[in-house]
C-alpha cells in the first residue's frame, strides 16, 4: 500500500482553514494521510464577530471560544490542530515565531503545504502568513539548519482561495473534488458558527459553484463540491496532464 503522506496548513487565523480547504483536509484524512493545522492567530480580533455581540466578552473567552470551535472542526476533518497566538488585526510574527514554525515544519516533515495567497488587500494579515510559510519552508529545507534534524523536502505549496478571489487576483490551476467528504467539511464549518456563522452559507455555496465549474472541466457528473488552489511551484510529472 502507498503512503498516504501528510499535510500541513499555515493558517493565518483559527477558522480560515476551514472555509478554504476544510474538503482537502478531511478527503487526505480519509485516505489516511496524517494532517496538521497550525494556526497563527485566534482571530479573536477581527475575526469573531458573532462571540463579540455576546454580552460581557472579553478578548481571552473569544480565545478560549475560537480554541473550542477550532478544535472541534479539525476533530470533524481528521486533523490536528495547534495555535500559536501571534494576535490578529494585525498579526505580527517574530523570530521565535518563525523558529518555531520551522521546527513544526521539520517534525511533520509533509509532502503538501496549504496556506493563503500571496497578496489579500482586504486582509493584510493572510499576506503575512504565506510569506511566513514559503520563508519558514526556506529555512526547513536548508541542510545546515539545525542538523541534528532532517531538512524538509520540496513540499509544494497549494494556495487556497481567498475570500474575495478576483481582488486578490486568485486564478486557480487546481479543482479538487471534495464531493465523498462534504458533509465532513459542513460539520466542520457549522463548529464555527459562533464566530462567523454567516460564513457557512457563503463556502457551502462556493463549494457548489466549484464543484460545477469542476464538472465543465472533465470531472464525472457524480462530482457535486470543489475546492480551487493554486500552486506556488512548478509541479513535475511525465505527462502533460
């Protein structure tokens, strides 16, 4: 049997992983790949408005809210999570923020990374965390890095698609079927709710378009839900395909 690899995201905030490419996750899960999220930021600023209209919350309940609803989604997609609580609105990372993500890179050592585009004008804080990813990817895969551990390989890097793509200038070169792990992906979108439950509707609808436009581009009729990304690096094959 082949190994079914792994995979990490670098998401910028607690639930941007979901909306994006909650379907890759739980559909690489399913096939037994070992999947990680590591999430820079709660979002608790700028990224919580449903918990900041309950009465009486504070910056540390949106936290500790956005960890439970965070936590709950991975569970649903098969993957694991961890936070970083690098602050949002903006996010700010350091050395020792980026030391540790290379460490996290080097011990998961995935096949795939997915993260955000490179350029979002409506959310500055996703620009931060591509960077962060392909220059921690950098510094994993340099050999006199830390040798007492093994450098990363040439993982590609998927870029999701962003909540505005045509702003963002987001062309994708990827549909990926997501249709056998739908409902797995709303189970994990429905988890967080409390933060930005209006997002829900908007991804299922996506979701839908995608998997249409997927079909117009060969997918099987029984192809229903879609995800689009785009790569980051040239990928390398035998066909032209």
């Amino acid at each position: 049997m082949a190994d079914p690899g792994s995979v990490l995201v670098v998401s910028a905030h607690a639930a941007d992983f979901v909306w994006r490419a909650g379907g890759a996750l739980a559909l690489y899960a399913g096939r037994g790949a070992a999947v990680h999220v590591v999430c820079l930021s709660f979002g608790e600023r700028g990224e919580s408005q449903g918990l900041w209209q309950r009465e009486g919350m504070t910056l540390q309940g949106v936290k500790d809210a956005r960890r439970e609803e965070s936590t709950a989604a991975a569970a649903a997609l098969g993957a694991s999570v961890e936070f970083l609580d690098l602050g949002d609105y903006p996010l700010r990372v350091d050395d020792a923020a980026e030391d540790r993500l290379v460490d996290i890179l080097r011990e998961h050592s995935p096949d795939v990374l997915l993260t955000h585009v490179a350029r979002d004008p409506y959310n500055t804080d996703h620009d931060l965390a591509h960077a962060t990813t392909l220059r921690t990817r950098m510094v994993a895969q340099a050999h006199g890095h830390d040798p007492s551990t093994t450098p990363l390989g040439a993982a590609q890097v998927f870029q999701y698609e962003p909540h505005q793509p045509e702003v963002c200038g987001f062309l994708p070169d990827l549909l990926l079927d997501v249709s056998p792990v739908w409902d797995r992906k709303l189970e994990a979108m429905r988890c967080m709710a409390g933060g930005q439950g209006h997002l829900v509707d908007y991804y299922t609808d996506l979701g839908t378009r995608r998997g249409v436009q997927a079909r117009r581009n060969g997918a099987p009729a029984q192809v229903t839900h879609a995800e689009a990304f785009r790569r980051t690096f040239p990928s390398v094959g035998s066909e032209l395909r």
